[in-house]
C-alpha cells in the first residue's frame, strides 16, 4: 500500500501520515519524485488502513495494487537506482561488464584471468572462494586463501571483486575482502542468508534461483532490503525447463519485465545460461540489446584447465572480441559500456 | 551420415558413389562446398555401411557421427541458406520483418494494418484466416473470405502474405492465395500436415512447438525437406515453462544454437513470446543482436478490439517505433533491415 | 453458463427457456439430475444473457461460474459418464486394461502379443498402425495392412480393439477396422481431427499432449463433444518436465482432477510416463489407487525386438504379474477389474 | 567405485584393501551383502585406481559404473535402510504416517492437531516452528517457543516430533526438542545446511526441492551421510512444472525410481504437491500403492484459520478417513500403517 502526498506539503504533514502509520505497529519507507512523496507501507496492512489513510486531508491518492514487495517495487520508487562498487557504478547509462574465472583456483590463474579480463575492459572481477557443488566430492573452492587471492588480483588490477557468500556464518569474513556479495542460485530462497547479507553494508549481486518465477527473485531482493541494505543488484542466469540443448533457458523476457517492475539495476549471466562458449557471444549481445544494465561472464586463461565450468569459460581473446560487439549494440541503443578507467 | 569426395573429382566417380548407396535402397543428397561434395545418406543406415564407404576410392571421409535430420543440418549443407517469398529474401545479410494482425477480421481493418505496416516498414504481411483455438467456442477464422482479402491486401500494398494452414486437405486451398505458409506451433508435429507442405512449392514458416525441443523442430523442418521442399524458415516463438509473468519463456538461445546446427534461416515471434505489447520490444531487438534473420510481429490498428492476441499486439505507431530500434541493432551488427520496396 | 430447471417442471417450460437461448443464435444442452434439468448455453454467451435467464419463470438459478467447457463438464453433467466400447465400459465400478504393442509389426508379433494379454486379462487391445514418429526416416507403422491385422486379432480373441487415427483423411479408414479411435498426445491440439473424430459414431481415446494443462485437454474433449461425439475417455501420459530420469512426468494428480471437473472416464497410461518396464507396475498400482478408471499399458512378445518403445513394454509375464497386483489394489477401493468375458 | 571382495575372506585381507585406498588419499565405506563384501571409494577415484584395485588378489571385481553418490546408492547397500526415530521406525514394512499443521500457531491450535492425529493414528507429528517463507512481511515461525510446544505435544501425545531447521546456527536449538531434523524444498542445496544435519545424530527428512532432479537429491542426501550421518529418509512432495491446476505436481514415479536406486526410505507429501486438501487423499493412496515407505499430511483443526497452508490441510475427520483408506491399500500390497503404541 501506497499513500501519495503532494511533495510540495510540509515535512510537518508528511511527518503526521508517518506516524499515523508507525501508531498501527506499522513502518513506512518514503522515497520522492519530481511531483509526489510516496509513502510506502511495509508489510501486510489490515483492510481497514486503506480508508484511514485516505481520510487523512494531506493524502492524495492511496494505492492498493502495489506488488507484495514493496521496497524493490518501481511503484514505490519510479526513478531508476545506481548501485556503486567501489567506484564502478551498476544502473545508469553504461553497462557493466563482471568477468572472472568461475572459482579462484590458484593465485597464478587468478592473477592472469584478471590481467586479461581489466585488458579486455572489464569493469569488475569474479570468481567464487567458495563454491556451492552438486556433490560433496567436488572441488568446494579455497575459502579464506581463495578471498585472499581475490584481494590481491584487486590490487593487481584496480577491479572491484564479487565474490559467492553461502551461509550466514561466512559473511564477515566474505565480507572483510570483497567488494560486493554474490547470493548465487541455489541460495535465492536462503531467507537467512538473505538477511544477514541485508543487515551489512556491501552492495548484493542477487541472482535468480534456476526455477524461481520473477516475483520470487522480487521478493528475495525485498529480504535484503526489508534488513536494511538497499544496494541489490538482479540477475538473470536462465531457467530450468524441459529444454536440454542448452545448460538453462536464458529468460531473456525477464530483463524487461524486471525493469517494469522494479527500480533494481539488472544484470545477465550468459555462460550459465549457455553452458557451452560458443554460445555465449549471442546471448551478450541480446541480453545488452534487451536493455541488461550489465552482464556478469566466465572468463577463463585456459578454460579446458578449468576445475569448474571450463566449457562455458570464455578465453581471454573471446572475451576481448565479446566485448568489441558489446560496445557496439551498446551503443546504437544510446548507452556505452563501463569505460575502463574512467568510472573508476 | 555424409561421404566426403574432393570436389574436383569426376562426375562420373561421384556418381558411382551415389549409386552405391542407392544400390542398397537408400537414398542420397548431394551438396557442395568450396573444396568438398558432401553426400548425405537419407535415413537410417545399415551398420556396415560405413566401412563399405569408406572403402571406395573416391571417398575421402565418412561422417558418421552426423545428426538424425541430415537435409536440415549444417553439416550436410555449411553455407546459409536464403529462403525466396516472392520477391523478398529471408537469411542473408539482411533482416526480415513480418508483420501483420493475428487474424483476418474484417476487410477494413486487414488493409488498415496492412498499410500500417507497408508504411512502417514490414517486408511481408501477416495473418491467419484459419485460426487454431484451445476451445471450440473461439474464433475460428473466415477461412476463404479472410484468404481472399489477404491477397487483396498483397495488391493493396506489393507485401507478400504469410498465412496459417491447419489441415493436409486445406493445403492446396491456402496455396492459391497465400506467398509463403504457415505451420503453428500446435502443428509442428502434425507430421501429415508437414509432409503436405513439403510436397508443394511455396516457402513454408515453421514454428516451434510450446513443447518441442530444439532437436523435435529440426527433424520437423526434415520432414518438410525430405518431401521434397527445401524452401523452410525456422521460428522461434517461446516455449511454456513454469514462469508464468510472460505468456511464454523466449528460448533466445535457440537463435545461435538453430544456426549453428541448421543452414535453413531463422526467425523470432516476439509477440507470442511475452503476450503484452510493452514487453515485444526488448525480445525484438533482443533476437536481431542473437543474430536473427527477421521477425514475426503481431500489429493491429486498434489492439484493444482484436478479436484475439489484441493484449500482444503492437499499434501502428509502435511498430513504427520498433522498426527505428531494430534498424540501428541490425546496423551495429553488420546487418540492415530489408529495405522497403528495395529488395522486392 | 448453466440454467437450472426444477425437474419436475413441464416439458413446456422447459422447452420454453431452450427456445429462448436459441433464439438468441445460440444453442443448447439439456442433462438432468435427480432433482434439476441443466440446460447448458454452448460456447461464449452474451454478457445480458444471464440476467434475461435468471428473469424466466421457469428458471431457478443461473451458474455463470461454470468453465469454458460445458460439455465435458461435471457441473452440466454430475454423474459418471460410461463409454462402451463394443462390450467393454470404461467408467463405472470396473477398472478396464487395455494392452498390447506399441505397433503392430507384422501377424505372427500381434497375434502373440493379442493372445498374451488376452490370456493376462486385458479387455481390450491396443496396437498402432499409423505411427506419428518425430523422424521422417523412423518407422511410419503398417498403415491399412496394419488395420487388417487389428482386426484379425480381434477376431482371434474377442478383444475390442483401440487404435491411433493421425490425420482426418483417415477416419473412415481407421473406423472401418477400429473399435475405438485414439487421439495421441500430439494431436491432442490437432483441432481439424478432434472435430474429424466428433463427427463420427465411434468412442474416443483422448490422451493429453505431453505439454497441455489440465483445462486444455478438457477444452480438447470438448471439441470431440461439440461435434456430436458424446463417447469420449480421457488418458493422462506423463508430461514434459525439466526431470529426465523418467520418460515423462507422470502427472498422477490428474486423475483426481479430471474426475473433479468433468464426467468423462479417466484411464492413465503408465509405459510412456516411466519408460522403463521396472518403473510401470508401481504407477499402474498408483493410477488404480488413485481412482483411474482404467489402464493402457505396453506389451510385447519380444521387447527386446519391438521396432519401438520396446524399452517400457512388459512382457507377457510381466503383464500377467501387474494384473494381479492391479486386481487387489482395485477391489482394496472397492473395485474390481474387468473381468474376462463377463463385462463382454 | 566399487570393490567387491568374497565375504568370507579374512579381515586382514579386507583390512589390506582398505588400507591400500586410504593410501591413496581416499577413504573407504563398507558395507557387507550375504555374499559379498562392497569397499565403497568415497568421491572421485583417480583414473589409475581401477587397475590397481583390480589387480589386488583379494579382489573379486571392481564397478566402476557405480553412480556419483555412493554413500546413498543400492549398488552399495543392496538391501533396505531402516531409520528408527525414537520407537518408530521408517522403512520396512510398515508405512509410517506423519500428520500435524504446516506451522506451530499457538499452543491451544497445536495441541489440538496432536491430539487429532494420535487419535487418527499417525505415527509421527509434524509442526514448522522455523518457517522459509517466500515475502519476508509473511508470518515467520515462532521459533524457540514453537519448538518448545513441540515437545509439550510430543509429552502429551507420545508421538515422536519431525520439524524444520532452515540454518546451521539453528541446528543445536532444533536438535534439543525435536526428534527428526526436516530439510525443506528451499534448503535441499543449502549444502552447508546438508553438512550440518549430517554432523549431528538425529535422523534427517530430507525433502526434494520443487526444482531438483532424482540425481540431485541423492546427491543433497550424500552430503548428509557423507558429513556422517547415515540416518536419512527422502522425500518426493512434488515439483515445479508448467502445470498450475495443483501447486506442485506429483513426481509420483520417484517412488520406484528412488528405492531403486536407493536403499533410503521414500516418503511423500501429498498436501504440498496437492495444494488442495480435496486431492490430498487419492496421491496419499498413490503414494502407498507405488511403494512408498510413509506420507507426511498436513492436518489442522481450523484448516480455515490456518496461519499457512490451510488451503491444503485436511480437517482431522478428513485425516481418519484417509487413514482408513491408506489402511486397507497397504494391505493390498502386503504391508500395513504402522500401528498405533505397538511399534512405538
């Protein structure tokens, strides 16, 4: 629920809905556009609130259509956010490109992944310290020593890092070396986790549970916003479907629908989308052309060296190439990539 | 599987090797490459059949390992192939964009959207007169009416007709009136239906079953070859999946995966894709930077009395504005937009 | 939407309120419960039709809740619907089994396989003819010599015979030979061949697209009823999941549904769900307890050499087993089987 | 991998085998068949490891097709695992019934449930006092307090208590008052979660998430047992398809497919999969007809004022009917519900 105010009222009347609303054990987040103060009600209002609210004199409109994730919602906050990392900015008119190995493996392929993905025009690094894996017999990722090589690529090249964070219990530490927290698929519906990522500082890269409708990945972005982090970056990475050809179906449709109906900036994962390299130029260029404010992408020095997702990894000179052919599709649709560099 | 013969070899040792194999009561497809015939075998094979190849002299190399639709794929045939309708090309550098109503509904509004779309750019029109609907009690189509004011719809406007054919005994019907025919998605694996359109002339547009993975599509587009026509268009239009916020789940990634497994041209139904019109332009310009060889696109004069798709369908001004995104994307990718009365 | 008639009311009457509906262009199908004559409006009713209904004399109540499809429907039609065929009812107490091979492949093969399910319990046999492959180069079935054979086993073991029509051209053919007509899953939308089977005497074996929800293959056995043809039976398959460890998904929910929703008999067919012979006992058990009405099931002499699906037949024996687990799960509900040659 | 050693070969000569892995690096699981010992490599083998096994004189044979969970596969444990919680046990010829709400609401509701479902005879009860749900303003569990009303019904009841832990900080807490450990849908990769449970003695529910193959929920259950806890019990409760006229849908042949690659007991939730309590009983039935070892139901004496699920829960007359029907399928198949304080 919704109540719109005059933005040109006094703060005295808008203080007065505010704490009508908090004497109902309610709370209330404000946010302003050129015309109108929008009050939003957090939580599940009782059916009588709509009337009351209304019958207040400094109340213009309420709205009581508005999506069960109120604080993501573009009905609550109708301007575009921009998340910072450091200093590279996810939302706005440039499109940022994330590229890394898949896991941080040993310090000399991480160093040279991120060598090569800053010369290509990476805006930032991935790679994962600790990996969620299928079976308990899989590399599991280097943990601790893996974020220390994080940090010390960081230096290396000026990127920032996003790096996986898999349990509440870990985000401090996680927290100590990245620069931004990546709540990978598998954790979408970690609410926990979801909280404890929302009650620090650091900006959250969000993505898409693998069979989470759009609204589920909305409302896990309202988890970490309701705890008091609104820096939340959305990801889509594909679906899971009948469809074998490919790892997942990439939900291409979800950008612009994610855009309608939130403020959050949204990225595209296409190697795990893909699966396989050769299709992940493709999928890039139609993620950035369907309005993607940024793409998150495996980058591997040798990738059939990979302990993990080699064959979705991209080489150093596919991605230099990738990146020659995102610019481009960036560009007739009136934005630009990250310039290297500059935004930061 | 595909026997390989240099390409400067005699005709008469080509010939032997076709007549071996039809020897054996198989048949045999030949296509050539800059260096290379290719003879692909028809069908299963016998077991032996590649040792007893591979034992002629003028073979090369036997492919075994070539996949279940051999007329269809790329490996029989490397290069693109260009589908004519009429005097418009689809494949090729160039980017082809169908546009039209979901069904004929009256004469009136057929020319006004054909104009609207002539106007706006569309190189082919189109529109179904034979509708198939989930409940016998919709709009079923006007049938021949609707046939003939498509072709007086062509004359209005020199755009060629793409139209729906349900059934096998309603092939040669559509054929007298239609430039290019349409099998949908609930049909793709009505095998009759797709022989009948294989064993007549005009260039057929086939649309992926909802249900039917990349490889089902393909072996329906060898059913149309194997009966003779090797005029086909593929068309990706969404496939269902568990999200329900779009009408269907645009598998983009079966734009380079088709292309890559296929020569035949491939194309993109936005429309039925999303199922609302505000979402159709992101998945359009989405599909020519995957590198799609055109569009299908529903456009209606007043979308809000459509008789069917009216929530999908795009009004004459947005098509307009469509056509100036689309264009800059083709551009940025090397490609251009069909040039309105230039390539016809 | 459903007009309610007090039963006891005068033919008159109710006549009078039937000549009110159709003159208003539509038509009308009158059922009768215990206490209530339900005369249904077919197809899409104008939006003042209800309140002229509910302002006739003779009407007690108008249901304008009722679903898309009237004639399928539990709400026009309470009780059960029985579907003969030849001597054996689907519906009912009894739990009918229909078996045999995938296709008939030649006589020696489909007189074994007849005998043997004969012998195992079966009520009625099944066997392709014409067999819609996804490859144009897999095996098509024996077409009319295939019929023939039917016919001739019918004739060596009294079993009513079912068998797949793929193409309206066909009908006559198949129905000069068959005792029920089955629609397979992939024609479950082939809207031409639902009217097609409608339009004839014979009783349908409907089964749900492998993709279709619930309401469409309700809306599907609705086009076979508008055409004329009241005998229909309904057949869940397994659908197409992300999981492929099975063949299908075998939806077992349906089979409550359907029986919630509408009147028709709903039989299930285990061997295309599983794919697997090991797996087809447990969901033929399952199908029973859940309320089936009966069971179509795979059988082959020799599955080892079936030129299809020989993966999920059972054998003989393996049938024999199933029938007497069947048999004690049904009268555990307080069914039975039906047993050989006394239902017949 | 799988080496098989003649169990009647000494225990040197089987300790010599084990230490020659354990040499390796890896360690080894045993389990003994009537014939047979199987020395179980736990994770992935190096290539060399086959030979080298297989050359060891006491070495009848290696499997090296053995699947990627080793700890849970019926290749190395070929016959049934019962799991004892407190006096009753899972698996086995009995089929074990857990009933209870979806939440623990208060202390007056819960009670009431348990007395209900003792009283209908479940075996177990169940009651969420940790709640995943989906918006973060939806009624979260009540927690410590929950769990201890947990144990004030398991006092008054006698019933053994199955309850949801959602993060591994909580596992303590849980383990204090319940007597088996519930994984849910959300958590089944949670796998730091999976290795907690696993650490701890209590038996474990593991439930398949909506989105996970058979494979990988095999592979969630081996990360509980590879952390050392081999008390688990799997179960089905529907997954996530294209299909929206029931909440879930039913993977009911995960049943067979699960015992036959796995030695665990199978169990099924009927409500979760149903999501509508008047479906709830024929896939209960189903369950049991297709070899299911238990259901877990949800009950409550309010379904209608059910914090959560109430849509789905039966009512406790609903849950006796129901028991007297599983009841009389059970015995069909020759088994029976676990009765009353006589296993316990």
């Amino acid at each position: 629920m919704i109540a719109v105010i005059d933005r040109d009222r006094s703060l005295k009347d808008k203080a007065e809905v505010v704490r009508f609303v908090e004497g109902r054990g309610l709370s209330v987040q404000v946010s302003e556009t050129a015309t109108e103060s929008l009050l939003a009600v957090i939580g599940e209002a009782p059916s009588d609130l709509f009337g009351a609210l209304e019958a207040l004199p400094a109340v213009l409109e309420v709205r009581r259509d508005s999506p069960p994730y109120t604080l993501v919602s573009r009905a609550h906050r109708p301007e575009d956010s921009r998340v910072r990392v450091r200093d590279v900015w996810a939302g706005g008119k440039e499109v940022v490109v994330i590229a890394g190995p898949c896991a941080v493996e040993d310090r000399t392929t991480l160093l040279s992944a991120a060598h090569a993905v800053a010369a290509g025009g990476a805006s930032m690094l991935r790679g994962g310290a600790f990996k969620p894996r299928t079976s308990p017999y899989s590399f599991q990722g280097l943990g601790r020593e893996g974020l220390e090589l994080l940090a010390e690529a960081r230096e290396a090249t000026g990127l920032p890092v996003v790096t996986e964070v898999v349990a509440p219990e870990d985000v401090d530490l996680v927290a100590e070396f990245a620069d931004m927290l990546q709540i990978g698929s598998r954790n979408m519906q970690n609410f926990r986790l979801l909280s404890a990522v929302g009650e620090q500082p650091l900006p959250v890269l969000l993505k898409r549970g693998m069979m989470a409708t759009i609204e589920e990945l909305l409302l896990a972005a309202e988890y970490v916003m309701a705890a008091g982090n609104p820096r939340v970056v959305l990801c889509e990475r594909g679906i899971r479907t009948f469809e074998r050809a490919t790892r997942n179906t990439l939900d291409i449709c979800a950008v612009p629908l994610l855009k309608e109906k939130s403020h959050l900036p949204v990225i595209v994962d296409p190697s795990h989308a893909a699966g396989r390299r050769e299709l992940v130029p493709a999928l890039g260029r139609a993620a950035v052309a369907a309005g993607a404010d940024g793409l998150i992408v495996e980058v591997h020095p040798e990738p059939e060296r990979a302990l993990s997702d080699g064959r979705q990894s991209l080489t150093p000179g596919g991605f230099e190439r990738l990146m020659g052919e995102l610019d481009v599709v960036a560009q007739a649709i009136g934005r630009r990539l990250t310039p290297a560099g500059v935004s930061r």
